[in-house]
C-alpha cells in the first residue's frame, strides 16, 4: 500500500513538472550582437541499457556473487541547466539486477548451490543529481558536437529480491536510500537533440539489496544509450554545449568587419569632398575669381573681372586714388583675425566669424584695398597636409570675402603651413597661436 502510494505520487509529480516545463518563457534568442542571448535550459531524457550487480569499486570476490548477470533496464530525467557547466536533474529508474555463484559457501557445496542466483527487481526509484558539463572550450564552434558530462547526488528506491542461494532469503519490497554517481558524454545530433551514452554506478544504503546479507553495502551499476531532447524555443542554442569564446570571437569579428566597412565608406566621402572642394575652389579661367563664385567662367585670360568673375565693360576706366591704412582699418582686420575659426582639422569657416569678416569685405569694396592672407599651422601632423590645410584655410577665407563683394584680384591667398611660427610648438599655447591667417592691407 505504501509503495503504491509513493508510486502515485511520483506520477503526479512528474506530471506537474513536465507541465511547467511545456509552459516556460519562449522568448526569441535574440539576433542583436552583444546583447543577452537566450537558451535552452531545459531538457528531457529517455534511455535503456544494460543493470548488472558488477562494478568497477567491487573488491576481489565482486561482492556477493561471483558472477553478474546483465539484463535490460529503462530509465529517464528532467534537467535544468543553470549554468554551462553545472545543471540539475531529476533521474528515474526501473529494470532487473541478476547474479550468480554466492561467495562465501562452503567448502562441498553442490553444483546447485554454487549455480544458485538472485534477482532483484526494481520496482521504482528517483533521485536528484548535479550534473557537471566540461564546458565547450572550441575557439571556432559555438555549439559542442562532443560533451562529456560527470553526475552525482542522492535517491531513494524502491526493491524486492528473490534468491536461491543458501545464503540468503527473498525479500518483500523495501524502499532504501542509494547514492548514484556516473559519467558519460553527449554527442549532438542538432541544436535540440543529443545522443547520450552513460555509465552510472549505484551505492545502496544496504547490504540486502541481493537477498543476501554481505559484509558491506551493495552496489550496481547501469550502462545505457538514450535521446535528450531540449525544451524551447526552435533556433536556441542549448546552454550547456554553448561556447562563449566562440561566440564573442564571431561577434567581434562582425563588428570589426562593420568598422571596416564604416571607416572604408568615410574615407571614400572624404575622398569625393575633396575632389569637390577642389573643384569649386579652383580656378579655371585664371581670373583670380574661385569657380564656386565665378558666375562667368571662361573668361579670356588676362581679362579684368569684377568681383563675381565678371568682365568690366571695355572703355570703363578705372581711377584707383591712393588710399592710406588707417589705424581703424587695421582695427577692422585685427578683430576679423581674432574672431576667425574654423573647423577642426577642416578649412570649414564656422559662422561666428561671418560678422567680421563681413566688415573686411565692406572695407576692401570701400577703399579698393588690396589683401594678402597668409594661413599657417603648427608641426602636429605631415608637412603636405599641414601645407595643404593651411592653403586651403586662406583660399576659404578668400572666397567668402569674394562672395561678399570684393575683388577677388586684389586678394592674394598663400599657404605656409609650420614653416613660419610665431611661438614655441612645445606647448599647447604656442600651437594654438601658431594655427592662425594673417590678413595685411595695402
């Protein structure tokens, strides 16, 4: 009546169980690099082999009896697994243990006696065990094709023996205490089935699980093949053959490969700004007047031009009356020269510099000055680059005054890059006032 009641309740327990399992969360393993993946954790096993009273901790006389029998056993489990290399699992167990030839006759003993047997049928038994996965260690795979696994823990069962020894007697069903420990290694077959092989080797709290009373506990053992299935979402990895290093050296090398890409990309707009740039600020028709401005190009060389590109209209003279820099001239130019920034590492004119440099165009329209701009760096960088920028800051600065109204052939815009400092390139001070344009009137 006991057993019967300790059999139901199993039953109902493991179908509470399974339902919790069916039921858990089914959440997509996420796609997004370097975010939290999910996995499948929980899983379940069915499996048949081979029970024996025979085991590899046995001593000389094999317990006993002498000679094992095998015969047919059936079992499964429910695990979770909480980490890579570390789960739990929930093991069931049933089938036959056989043996024969008792130790421990004595001398004379007929050939019945010493062919005399037991068996021991195993009505149920459950028990608990930590499961220990060596982790997939693979550089390049993520998912584990081979998994060997150690398990150990506790359980309790539930037997009877019948004998024909003369050593011993058959026994009612008694439910003991046993302390199993195994291991074993999984084979994947996909990212949701594994093919187990395993070995487990039981400790009964017990010396009469034969029907025979020894001077030490008994023990058996049981060798099977089974199938365990994951539970989850399809597509999922199983935790417990996932590699991490595998992983992260895939998702490392997606994002490298897309910086690449990134930075392959920004060059090449790099590239076709400064064609473009190079266009509009060069000068085509040699009037002095940018082609971005220039709203007459092809001019004939030698051709006076207006401030847009323009050809004066023939027979207008041009009286210039000598003008003298004044002290506010000067001043008008000084506050330009302080207020003029650009863009880092750019010949981009930033707008808060617009207001002065406006002043200086009125000024030149005005008294029909002629302007030199000189553009400088300091030694940060290459000398063709430093050459360049600085060229292309004073060509910048000079077509903005061009736009402005004033006559692009009385500007002249050079570049000098490090070559002229006005301060030590040793502190960030000094760098600082030697990135500059000099503007002088005459």
């Amino acid at each position: 009546m006991k057993s019967t009641i300790t059999k139901s309740a199993m039953i109902l327990s493991l179908v509470g169980l399974s339902s919790t399992l069916f039921a858990q969360d089914m959440q997509s393993d996420t796609t997004q690099r370097f975010e939290k993946k999910e996995f499948r954790t929980w899983s379940i096993g069915l499996n048949g082999g081979m029970l024996t009273h025979y085991t590899p901790f046995n001593a000389d006389n094999n317990g006993d009896f002498a000679t094992p029998q095998e015969s047919w056993g059936y079992g499964g489990y429910i695990k979770k697994q909480i980490a890579p290399g570390f789960g739990l699992q929930a093991d069931f167990l049933a089938g036959k243990v056989k043996g024969f030839r008792p130790n421990g006759l004595a001398a004379g003993a007929t050939a019945a006696q010493q062919n005399s047997g037991f068996e021991t049928r195993i009505d149920w038994s459950a028990a608990l065990k930590a499961n220990f996965t060596l982790a997939n260690l693979s550089l390049n795979n993520k998912r584990s094709v081979l998994s060997p696994y150690l398990t150990g823990g506790a359980g309790y069962m539930s037997s009877s023996a019948n004998t024909d020894s003369p050593l011993g007697a058959n026994t009612a069903y008694t439910e003991n205490w046993f302390i199993p420990i195994g291991a074993g290694v999984k084979f994947g077959l996909s990212k949701g089935v594994n093919l187990d092989l395993g070995y487990d080797v039981n400790f009964m709290k017990t010396n009469n699980f034969d029907g025979t009373r020894g001077g030490a506990n008994d023990r058996f053992s049981y060798a099977h093949a089974g199938i365990e299935i994951a539970l989850g979402k399809k597509g999922t990895s199983q935790l417990q053959n996932y590699s991490a290093i595998a992983a992260l050296r895939e998702e490392s090398a997606a994002e490298s490969a897309e910086l690449r890409r990134a930075l392959s990309s920004a060059e090449e707009n790099a590239r076709r700004d400064r064609e473009t740039y190079a266009q509009e600020m060069g000068d085509d028709d040699s009037d002095g007047v940018a082609n971005k401005f220039d709203k007459c190009p092809g001019t004939p060389a030698n051709t006076v031009v207006d401030g847009a590109g323009c050809p004066l209209k023939a027979g207008t003279n041009i009286i210039r009356e000598k003008v003298i820099v004044t002290e506010a001239d000067r001043k008008v130019v000084d506050e330009a020269i302080r207020n003029l920034e650009f863009d880092l590492g750019k010949s981009t004119i930033r707008s808060r510099s617009y207001s002065t440099l406006n002043k200086v165009a009125a000024l030149l329209v005005e008294k029909n000055f002629s302007l030199k701009l000189a553009g400088h760096t300091d030694n940060t960088g290459s000398m063709a680059l430093n050459l360049r920028l600085s060229k292309d800051r004073a060509e910048a600065v000079k077509a903005y005054l061009v736009s402005q109204g004033a006559n692009a052939s009385r500007i002249e815009a050079t570049g000098y890059g490090p070559n002229q400092p006005i301060a030590s390139n040793n502190t960030a001070d000094g760098r600082q006032k030697n990135r500059r344009v000099e503007f002088s009137l005459f």
